[in-house]
C-alpha cells in the first residue's frame, strides 16, 4: 500500500510477454491487474464522460493514493487515444489531488511523532505504574481520511496530559484486561484502550486506535476528558 510519502506520478511500462501479473517492473495502460480495486465505469471518449468519471473516482470510497492512481490511469488513456479534452479533465483533478496529498505530508503523524509522544505519555504514567503502547493499527488510524480534520501531535499530548490529570489514579485500580475509551470531547477524538499485564507484571495502557468521531459509540466505558 502506498503512503502519501510514498506516492510518486510514474510513467506506464507495458507488460512483456511471460511477466507475472502485478509485477513491480511494468505498470501496463490497459490490463487490469488487481480486478479487486478497480473503479468501474470509467471512460474517456469525450469531456462529459471524463467529468462524469472523474466525480465516479471521488465517490468510489478508496483511499486518496488509489483515486489518484486511477485518474493517472484514465488521463493516460485519453492522451494516448487523442482525446485531449478528456484527459485535461483528469489532469485538473489529479494536479487537484497532488495539492491534497502534499498537504497531507504535511500535517501526518510520523512513527517518530508517535514515539516522541508514547515517551511523554509514559512519564506522566509512570507514577501511577503505568506504561503506555500503542498497536501497528493506531499509526494507520491516526493519518486516516475518515478522520475529516487530521489528528496533530498536539490533540494527541493534549489527549494523554488530561487523561493523567482526571483519570491517572483510577485507570490502574480498573486492573487487568480492562476496556475503556478516552473521549476529547473539545476535539472529539476517540482512543481505545486496553489494560494487559506485561512479563515484569507492570500494567500496560495499549491505546488500540484512535478516530476523531462526534457521536462515537462504545459499549465500553467511556472517560470523557
């Protein structure tokens, strides 16, 4: 999977002959060589279709690395089958997208951010007896689309400092396997957490993922901050 950091406009290779499907070394125009992701229904034979399709591509629900790719794939078409009009309408929206995903590298979350964050976190703990962790799935969440407005390093410190400040003596007392949500409710961010016990027998606060959602449901309980 592509992250933004990632992401790179490339030419297209065409596939040779005896080359296997979904091989790095070519990027064919026109075979479809992941069926699973493909957005239907695109066309290109004039500006109507491309306008019709680019709207198809940001309605389709797939993440903004893989709406880009499929624009590139399409204005290539066009440009290739001389249809100009059509391919400078995929062209406005990728150049549309581009502006996007730089200002998402921008504003992510790196694994360092979070490392920097996770040791903050940990010395407020600390005194309580408390280490914090956080799963491979909360670095995925954090930079997610569907947050709307992305989650910074600040709303996140924030999040733990006043956590620790209303919630630092009574989290240990919920003991071992415990799970609950801590809720921002100025910043509406979510994070779920679960209490384990490690091999040293110290208490683990592992925050599971986090999402910026108003009316977040839980049957857990919920530690509104």
């Amino acid at each position: 999977m592509k992250t933004f950091r990632q992401f790179v406009e490339v030419p297209r290779i065409p596939r040779k002959k005896g080359q296997p499907a979904g091989s790095d070394k070519h990027s064919d125009l026109y075979t479809d060589e992941n069926p699973k992701g493909t957005i239907h229904g695109l066309k290109f034979a004039t500006v109507k279709d491309a306008e019709a399709s680019v709207r198809k591509i940001e309605n389709s629900g797939k993440k903004h690395a893989h709406k880009i790719q499929a624009a590139i794939a399409m204005e290539q078409r066009a440009r290739v089958m001389g249809k100009k009009g059509a391919a400078a309408v995929y062209r406005s929206y990728i150049e549309k997208m581009k502006k996007i995903t730089k200002q998402k590298m921008n504003e992510d979350v790196s694994r360092s951010d979070l490392d920097q964050i996770e040791k903050y976190a940990d010395k407020l703990f600390a005194a309580v007896g408390i280490d914090v962790e956080f799963t491979r799935h909360f670095l995925d969440r954090v930079n997610d689309e569907r947050n709307k407005k992305p989650i910074n390093t600040a709303e996140l410190i924030r999040l733990f400092r006043l956590t620790y400040k209303k919630y630092g003596k009574k989290i240990p007392k919920m003991g071992p396997d415990a799970q609950a949500v801590i809720h921002d409710m100025e910043t509406d961010i979510n994070m779920p957490f679960v209490l384990n016990v490690d091999k040293s027998g110290m208490l683990d606060m592992v925050a599971k993922t986090v999402m910026r959602k108003k009316d977040f449901k839980t049957t857990n309980p919920k530690l509104n901050v």
